[in-house]
C-alpha cells in the first residue's frame, strides 16, 4: 500500500479466567468489529479496501485481552480477507518447539526474499500457535503450527516458487 513497508509483531499468551459480562462485551467487540470489516472489505473501493485490510490486520496484531477459545482458534482466517489485493495461500506447518528459531527464521527469510526479488507476494502474515499433542508426540514433546498466509501476485510468482 503506498510503496510502504510495515512490520509488527506480538506473541500472546491466553490463560482460561472466569465468564464475565465486561469480558464477553470485549470479545464481542473487539473480534466482531474486524470480522465486519473482513466481511465489508472485498466489496468496497480500491483504496478503502486496503485501509480496511490494514485496519482488519491491526486487529489481529494488537489483539484484546479477553477472548473465546472459538475465537482465538479461528481469528486470522475469518480476518485477512484479500478480495480486493488478489489470491492468498496458506502454508501450515507443524514443527517441534525445540526446532522453532530456525524454522521461523528460515520460512521468514525464504518468504521475504521471494518478496523483495520477485514482488510476488502482496503481505506476509505469520501466525504461530503453541501445541501441546500426545498426537504428535507421544513423549510430551511440545509443537508449535507456525501458518504463513501470503497475498499474491500470481503474474509474478516464479515457477521454482508455485514447484
């Protein structure tokens, strides 16, 4: 958007607390107002649409204290919605947490790489969520999924890349 660049990051850390009506109006409001703007965004102008989205990933970033798990399990993918900038993609990875800096550093540097030499991908989100499966890993070993949701420019996206 305008030739500019923005990256933010938060890690955040829900606990269970007890129901209360000020927290059910915060999870309210606070989730439902960017689920209205994802919902409006791919049906407005052009550039309402990206100050929508930038308004929508804001929500996502600096995100309310009080939440419901339905909420916090679902939140990017009713959020980021990239109508109006072209397709988007998800990659969704499982990885043991033990192996966590490398594989996001990596992803991270791959994802903008790609970005800054091709131009192919319009935004780069990343989302990472701790996993604690006996699924996954029998011993206790903990996980993280670590989801990168891209916007695209598929014109520009190179075939080593879409391989």
């Amino acid at each position: 958007m305008l030739g500019l660049r923005l990256e933010v990051g938060q890690f955040s850390k829900y606990l269970e607390s007890q129901p209360a009506f000020y927290k059910a109006f915060l999870n309210w409001f606070v989730y439902g107002c960017p689920h209205i703007i994802g919902y409006f965004s791919g049906w407005m102008p052009t550039l309402v649409n990206k100050v929508l989205n930038v308004i929508g990933v804001l929500g996502i970033v600096y995100s309310p204290h009080y939440a419901s798990i339905k909420n916090i399990e679902s939140f990017t993918d009713k959020i980021l919605d990239t109508k109006s900038e072209g397709p988007s993609r998800m990659l969704i990875s499982l990885v043991p947490v033990s192996k966590f800096e490398g594989f996001f550093l990596g992803i991270h540097e791959i994802a903008t790489r790609y970005r800054q030499t091709t131009g192919c991908f319009t935004f780069l989100a990343f989302y990472v969520k701790a996993i604690n499966s006996p699924w996954l890993s029998p011993k206790g070993e903990r996980y993280f999924e670590l989801m990168l949701y891209c916007g695209l420019e598929p014109q520009k996206l190179p075939n080593d890349l879409l391989a």
